[in-house]
C-alpha cells in the first residue's frame, strides 16, 4: 500500500522541530501577534496565507487555481499548504515555528501530521466576535483580493464550519491556550506573552514584584 510518505514522494521531515499553530478568525490578529512574538521569542513566523499568495506571484502552475480558491474565501488542498509549510520548514535554520492559519479544516490537519510527522506544542487561539473581525478587515487596507465585505463573510462562513472543529479537536485535548483578542494590540499582546513566558521565569517576575512591593 502506498502511505502519505511514499505519495507525497519524501519522507518525514527529519528536522526535530517545534511548532505552535495560531489560529482564529480572520481579522482576529494572527499575523500582528506573530510578529511579536518572532521579536521576543525567536520564533519564525510562517503565514500559510502568506505562502500561498507569494506562490501566486512567483507564476507557479497552481497560480490561478489557488487565486481563485482565496478570492472565494476556499481551502486550497492540504497538498498544496503543506508542500509549501514543510519547504519553508526545512530551509529555515531555526528550530521553532509559529504556523499562521493552518490547519484550516480537519483534512488538513490529519494530513500534516501524517505527512510531517510534526504535532504542535499547542494552539494559540484567537478568540474574537465576529462584528469585531468585520471591521478590523474592511478597516486595513493590505490590497487584498479577499478583504472585501462579500469574500469576508464566505471565509466567516468557512471559519465556523471548518476551522472552529479543528481549535475543538484540539481544545478536547488540553492543547488550546486561547486569547481574548478584541482587545488593543498591546493588551493582546501582555496575554501572549504569559503563554510563551517559562514558568520558572514567570516566578522570578513575580517574586521581583513582590520584593518591590514590600
Ligand atoms: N488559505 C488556505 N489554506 C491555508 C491558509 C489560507 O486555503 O492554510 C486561503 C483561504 O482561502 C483563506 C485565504 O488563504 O481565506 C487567506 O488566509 P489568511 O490566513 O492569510 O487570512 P486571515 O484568515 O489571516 O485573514
Ligand atoms: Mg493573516
């Protein structure tokens, strides 16, 4: 029988690498946070949004059909995404990963993990209102084909459907460390940091609070 790894014509990444997925709506702050962290926690950020439209423009023959998959809110096949996530993987020095909207749909997370061998550290959820997401994106103005109000309520559409079961799979077991993201950027950001702060770090933060304090 021919397996994911001989169908997908390469073997596990051998790369021992840590990966922490960020999901959440879109508009929900994903690729703003990320930078962040990149700043403070030396992660690399790898946007599976980002990927595909750079694999637009680099005029590669799925140009056209992932184009028109974005411009109506769809999933690109998980082949596709994962081709282009396990590339950028494995020609990176670094070791840690921040993956960026993906997976979006319970396909495309059991073939990453069949294929990569990777299984996250844990998720990064997002959380935030639907209305809050709406105008975040009508607001920026990135030039983008899909932030328009008709494609963004096919992709709120998708995001309830598809990609909420996934933070579910995820959540039930125990991996979700999930943010209230209708906050400021900043504020957003302090409640990052606190999942990605070692705890014996935290607990030299606090017992430097308390000295102050006493
Ligand atoms: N997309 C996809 N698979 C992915 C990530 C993105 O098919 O793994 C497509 C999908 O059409 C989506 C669009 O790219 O609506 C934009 O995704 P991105 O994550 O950049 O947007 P965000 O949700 O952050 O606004
Ligand atoms: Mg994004």
């Amino acid at each position: 029988m021919i397996g994911p790894f001989e169908a997908n014509g390469s073997a596990h990444t051998t790369k021992k690498v840590s990966v922490v997925f960020v999901l959440g709506g879109p508009g929900s702050g994903k690729g703003t946070q990320c930078a962040n962290i990149v700043e403070h926690f030396g992660y690399t950020h790898l946007s599976a949004g980002d990927l595909l439209r750079a694999e637009i423009k680099s005029g590669s023959e799925n140009g056209t059909m992932i184009q028109n998959m974005i411009k109506e809110g769809k999933i690109v096949p998980s082949e596709v995404t994962i081709k282009l996530l396990q590339r950028a993987i494995e020609e990176n020095g670094n070791d840690k990963f921040l993956i960026d909207g993906f997976p979006r749909n319970e396909e495309n997370r059991a073939a990453f993990e069949a294929v990569t061998g990777i299984e996250p550290e844990f998720v990064l959820f997002f959380d935030c209102s639907e209305e809050e997401m709406e105008r975040r994106l009508l607001c920026r103005n990135q030039g983008r084909e899909d932030d328009n109000i008709e494609t963004i309520r096919k992709r709120f559409k998708v995001y309830m459907e598809s990609s909420l079961p996934v933070i579910e799979y995820y959540n039930a077991k125990g991996k979700v460390k999930k943010i209230d993201a209708a906050r400021p950027v900043g504020e957003v950001f302090e409640a990052v940091k606190a999942v990605f702060t070692p705890p014996s770090d935290k607990v030299k933060a606090a017992s430097w609070s308390f000295k102050w304090n006493d």
